[in-house]
C-alpha cells in the first residue's frame, strides 16, 4: 500500500479571480498523479485553520469551478504582526491552534493561496514547523520573486473596460474623469488598464503627483480641440506635498480634507485649477469580481500543478512563481521579505512616457 499524502488547501486574503482555477489545478493534479491521497478545503482562509472547519474534498469537487469568481473555500484576513505573529482580538498567538489542526488531522503539507499579507504569515506558519506550499494571487501583482500574479489580469480587463466605457461619456460632455483602480501601494494595475484604454494622464503610488502637470495636459489636450481628459489613478497615489509627510500625517491631512477616497480629492483640485466639469468613477471590488480571464486560468492552472509537483517531490516552503514565461518556485521567505512595488524606471514606464501619457511628474 502507497503512503498517503493528505493536503489541505487555503484560499487568504482578498479574493481575486483564478482562485477556484488554482484549486481546481493542484486537486486534480494531485488525484491524477497519487494513488493515494486525501485533500482537505479549509474553511475561510486561516479562520478554517485555527478552528479546524474543513471539507473533506472528492475528485468531483474539482469539476465545474474553473469559470467561477471568487473562492468556494471562502477567506478571510487576520490581525498579523509583522514578522511576529498571527493573533486574535485579544493579541494572544492563532499559530498554535493551526499547528493542532495540522497535527489533528495528519497533514504533510498546506497549500496556501494568498497575497502579500498571506505569504508574510505563511512564512510564520512554516517557521513553527508546519510544510507550506503557496501560490501568490492578488489583483495587485505586487507580490515579490513573481513577474505575474493570478487575478492581475483580470482586473485589468475589468479596469480597461471601466476606462473605454468612461470614454464616450467624457467625450459627450466634455468632462475631466478620474477613475480609482485598486492595487493598494502599488501602481502595476493602474499602468496597464491605463496604457490599455488610452488614458491621457496615470497616477501612481510610485511616482508622486502635482496636479499642476495634469492641468497642462487638460490645457493642451484642449488646444488641440480635445474637450474631455481621463486620469487613470491608482487608490495608493500621493501627491508631492503628501509624499514628504510621514504616513500618520499623511492620513490626518486626507482626514481633514473629507475627501472618501483620493480620486475625490484629484477631481476637486482639478476642476478648481482647469475650470473644467469634472466627475468621479470608483469601480472598487468589481475589479475582483467575476470569471478569471483565459490568462488568469492557464496561470492558476499552471501554478496549481506546480504546487502539486512540489507536494509530489516533498519540496516544502516554497512559493511557485512564474519569471521570464517560466513557471518556477522560489524560497517563501524570499516572498515574503518584500513587496514588489513598479520601479519607476520599468519599461512599461517609458512606454507610457514615449506615448505621451502624464504621469503627474
Ligand atoms: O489586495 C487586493 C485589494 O483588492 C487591494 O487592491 C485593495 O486595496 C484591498 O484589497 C481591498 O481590501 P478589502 O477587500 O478588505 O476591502
């Protein structure tokens, strides 16, 4: 009789699309290739963890949840402290009850499917002694050692959408739009939808903005007998006067303002300094929404039997990546050390430059 392997799968974090095509990838993967193998669903990311809530998974669970959004495991976020620990309310240490349930129900390795926050606790779990296989998902593509992560795409088919529709509209009235895309400190969703859809200015949490540099692209744009502009910005983007304060200033400053989100604050600047009618679009979660794209299912795919594989080999705390159209594994403390923000000399940058785009510098 084969040894069995058992593996329980969790989904953390923000949802993204591709979570249930990467489910999908390492279940399948590892039914098809193990004789003998037991495959448990933890239940809410971490939270099925800590309270060993699990479904045990058949092969047919795996079937029919390509297409589908979201995760059907369910997730959630928990109190991290960086580096240290993964608490509850109370600040008491989650780790030991996850390692209960490792121990309870026999496992030899989690498959954990986050984004940054998740890698940095994955690392924490691996560190108390528990084997960890994870994948990086997140619509931000901000995770570090991956050129891509599963949901970027997607969000940025959703995002570029949101911008070609804004387009007939701003034409129509002659109006500025800002339009919000997520992507937290991070500017890599904001620069694609936004160098996908046209859009006449991008603002990024990299490169600090002065909004006296959009009203000049709105003026020339206006000269050439264009009545209306897009502003492309991201949630994360910070104007020059904000950049010099430190975090805690900058949030009061923003408080003060009462603005809901940025991309209010830009729109009522601009309107003051331009002159010109200007209007707000936030899609917000809907960027997370929906099917995974065909690009975002061969990746989870591809990362799910690369998990699988890893499992097979017993190569544990590792995150799989994908570097240069290669799918590859890198060590899970090494995603987890940073975050990969854009560098502002990337050549998608100077795309953007060559293009004509502002970039609020
Ligand atoms: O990390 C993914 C993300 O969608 C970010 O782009 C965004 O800032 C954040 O999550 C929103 O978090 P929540 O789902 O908790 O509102």
């Amino acid at each position: 009789m084969k040894r069995m392997t058992r593996v329980a799968l969790i989904t953390s974090g923000g949802d993204c699309q591709g979570l249930n095509a990467a489910i999908r990838g390492v279940g399948k993967a590892l039914f098809q290739r193990l004789d003998n193998v037991e495959i448990f669903g933890m239940y809410d990311g971490y939270r099925g963890l800590i309270e060993c809530d699990y479904k045990y998974m058949e092969p047919k669970d795996f079937s029919g949840i390509l297409t589908e959004g979201g995760t059907i495991l369910g997730t959630s976020r928990q109190r991290y402290i960086p580096g240290r620990d993964i608490v509850d309310e109370e600040g008491n240490s989650l780790i030991p009850a996850m390692l209960d349930t490792y121990n309870r129900l026999n496992l030899d390795c989690l498959v954990i499917m986050g984004g940054n926050g998740t890698q940095k606790s994955a690392k924490l779990i691996a560190d108390a002694g528990m084997n960890v296989v994870t994948l990086p998902k997140t619509i931000d593509n901000d995770i570090w050692g991956t050129d891509t992560t599963f949901g970027f795409q997607s969000a940025v088919d959703i995002a570029t959408n949101v911008i070609d529709y804004i387009h007939s509209t701003a034409s129509s009235h002659g109006r500025i739009f800002v339009v919000e895309l997520m992507g937290r400190d991070a500017g890599w969703l904001t620069l694609n939808a936004g160098i996908a859809s046209g859009a006449d200015a991008i603002l990024i949490p990299e490169i600090p903005y002065d909004l006296g540099k959009v009203a000049e692209m709105v003026e020339q744009r206006k000269k050439k007998g264009r009545s209306f502009s897009i502003v492309a910005c991201a949630e994360g983007a910070v104007s020059c006067t904000e950049k010099v304060l430190d975090e805690e200033s900058r949030r009061r400053a923003r408080e003060e303002k009462r603005f809901p989100a940025v991309s209010y604050a830009i729109a009522a600047e601009l309107e003051a300094i331009t002159g010109q009618e200007t209007r707000v679009t936030v899609p917000g979660h809907y960027q997370r929404g929906g099917p995974p794209c065909p690009y975002d299912r061969v990746l989870a795919t591809q990362f799910g039997t690369a998990a699988a594989e890893l499992i097979i080999n017993r190569q544990y705390n590792r995150m799989v990546a994908i570097q240069a159209g290669e799918i590859v594994s890198i060590p899970l403390e090494d995603a987890a050390s940073r975050t990969k923000f854009l560098p502002v000399d990337h050549p998608m940058i100077k795309v953007a430059r060559d293009m004509g785009i502002c970039l609020g510098d």
